[in-house]
C-alpha cells in the first residue's frame, strides 16, 4: 500500500506531470520547470506513489506517458486552471501574474506581433513567460486540450466552443532584391520569372498559392522552404520573385524590394483565436488586449515608413 494520500498532491506536482507528458522527457520537463533533473526524478517518485501508477515506461532513450498519465494530465491541466482562477479571483493585477502562456504561432506571425507583445509583457506582467508553439494549421485539439492557451493564424479552426478575432489582414506584394533584378513589368513577365515560395509540412501550400493555382495561374516554383524566415538567403543576390504578405516587408523582408502582383490577390486575414473557456477569464482577457495593442503598434509603425 502506498505511503502517499490524495493530500501530497500540490500544483508543484500537477505542473510536473503536464511538463513530463507535454515533452516527453525528464530534460525536456526540468528545462521548462527551472529545476534539475534529479529534482524531476524525485518529484515524479512522489507522483507514482501517490498515483499508484508507473504513469511513464522507457521507449528507446526516451519516456512515453501510460494512458494513466495522459488521462491525468488532461485532469491536471483544468486543476491548475482552476487554481490560477482561485488566485486570481480578485481583481486582476498584471504586475502579481505568474504563469508560462503558451501561444501557437507560425514564423510570420511570430516575428511580427510577439516580440511586441512580449515588450508589453516584460513592462507590465514581468512575471510572464510566454512559450511559442508552431500553430501549423491550428486544430481543435490543440485549443481544447490546452496545448495553447491562444492560437493565431489566417486558418481559424471551426467549432462551437472555440472563438474568434480579426487582428488585421495585410495585402500580399512581390519581393525581389533590386541589386539584382527590377520588378516584374506585366502578368507575362511574372510568370517567365523563377519564384520562391513557402510550404509547410506535410506539402501545405499557402492560401494564396492555393488560390491562384485554382485559377490557372501557373508559377515556376525553382525553391520552396518550409516557413517565410527561410526567405530571404534565397532571395538576396538572386532573380528569385516571392509573392508574400506585404507586412513582411518589417521583419524578414527588410531590405528586399516590393510591388504590387500584377493579378488582384485576396487579402491575407489574421486572427487571434481561443477556447471558450478562457473568454472571461480577467488575465486571458488582459492578455488578449495587450496582444492588439501590439498589432495596432505595428501597423502604426507601417503606415509611417
């Protein structure tokens, strides 16, 4: 029988748990926590003999959780939410925040609305961490079970229990590196040029490549990499043509030329999106307004160059 009870449980331990489950690794849980790896080892002892459970087998040089543990995980995910609203069920105050906010983001909205964000973070809440995930294609799974707590991308996933918010939407330019070559005069000229493009794992082509490709327009794609960051080393000091959201032109793009597509082009929309029961939660709510801040910010800043 074991020496443990119910009441050994803490959220030290609930937030070992989800760290194990989530990375799949003593290193990888000890890294996200702040504390070593015997301190990992040793609290997950605890958890078993509490638990009554081995909750994690080896699987080659790593661990893998049992269905134990990724049923408890998920318990442990709403527990420590609950317990972050108990903290919390005074009046908000940004300074006193302590938590890890997990947003799901691919390259392009990563580099332009986060590190803005996290400036905001930094002055106002400095005991936030924000973790940034891949969103890829953001699913309904990875807002239901809590693997963010706030997505953004142009793909909002449907579902009843999952909301909504235009950030802004940009119009898509082409760039070109004007030591080596002029922009494209006419459809004709575009579509003899060589182009770059990007596309995501597994082989998801952007919208709008989607888009045009469904109305005949037929590009010679001579490199494709799988997010915009990897852009620009093919770019500069080539003929290369990239049809990509203008905003662009404030990260990654810098320094690069850009014109407007010789065929009208749909706008790329972007939208912060998140799980129902964060709506009125009074820090996610906070959180949500210093991220639009940050976006209003970043397009003040683009309207002025």
């Amino acid at each position: 029988m074991s020496k443990f009870d119910w009441s050994n449980l803490d959220a030290h331990l609930l937030q070992l748990l989800v760290a194990v489950v989530e990375t799949g690794s003593i290193t990888g849980a000890a890294q996200r926590l702040g504390v070593t790896q015997s301190a990992v080892s040793h609290l997950l002892d605890k958890l078993r003999g509490i638990i009554g459970d081995p909750l994690f087998v080896k699987r080659g040089r790593g661990i893998v959780a049992t269905a134990r543990a990724e049923d408890l995980a998920g318990q442990a995910r709403e527990l420590l939410r609950q317990l972050e609203r108990f903290a919390q069920s005074g009046e908000f105050d940004p300074a006193r925040w302590q938590t890890t906010f997990t947003i799901a983001a691919n390259d392009f909205q990563r580099d332009l609305l986060l590190p803005p964000l996290m400036a905001r973070l930094y002055a106002q809440a400095p005991g936030v961490a924000l973790r940034v995930i891949p969103s890829g294609v953001p699913t309904l799974e990875m807002l239901r079970h809590a693997h963010c707590q706030l997505a953004i991308s142009p793909r909002p996933p449907e579902g009843s229990d999952i909301l909504q918010k235009r950030l802004f939407e940009t119009r898509y330019r082409v760039f070109y590196d004007p030591a080596v070559r002029a922009a494209p005069q006419g459809m004709d000229e575009y579509l003899a040029a060589r182009h770059i493009t990007v596309v995501y794992e597994p082989r998801r082509a952007l919208d709008l490549d989607q888009w045009l490709a469904g109305r005949g327009v037929q590009r010679r794609f001579a490199v494709m990499v799988p997010g915009f960051a990897g852009l620009p080393a093919f770019m500069h000091g080539s003929d290369l043509l990239a049809t990509a959201p203008g905003l662009l032109q404030t990260t990654v793009l810098r320094g690069l030329a850009s014109a407007e597509p010789p065929m009208p082009c749909p706008p790329m929309p972007m939208y912060m999106i998140w799980h129902v029961r964060h709506q009125h939660d009074a820090a996610h709510r906070w959180l949500r307004g210093q991220l639009e801040a940050g976006v209003a910010a970043v397009q003040t800043e683009t309207a002025a160059r």
